[in-house]
C-alpha cells in the first residue's frame, strides 16, 4: 500500500500503527503519531489499522538548548 509519511509517498506492508514504526525502525517510546491529523495515543497504536492513502506524521522530541 501507498501512504503519505511525514509528507512524502511511501509503500508499506504494515498493517498497524506499531507495525509502521517497527518497519521504519524507530523507538516509539520518543515518538508522538498522527493519523489523519489526529493525534493517536500510545498505547492504541497496536489496534490503529492503517490503510491505502493514510497521512501519517510520526514526530520524535529531541533534547537540547
């Protein structure tokens, strides 16, 4: 499937929310994701099926000053 990931089209095979972030290897205890625009908790992210067309922002705090 095609979805747009933080504004550029890529394919995946996932087919949850943690699958994508497993995929793209990233820590989801730094990460915040959006689906649709709407912000999705944590803890749902295992139960959140995405699909063909999803916009998905998955945004990761860094620390600094």
């Amino acid at each position: 499937m095609k979805i747009d990931l933080n504004g550029k089209k890529v394919k995946s095979v996932s087919k949850t929310l943690m699958d994508l972030v497993i995929e793209k290897d990233l820590d989801p205890n730094s990460l915040i994701a959006e689906v649709n625009f709407e912000v999705i908790r944590q803890d749902t992210w295992k139960d959140v099926s995405i699909k063909d067309g999803d916009n998905i922002e998955l945004l990761s705090f860094v620390g600094g000053g």
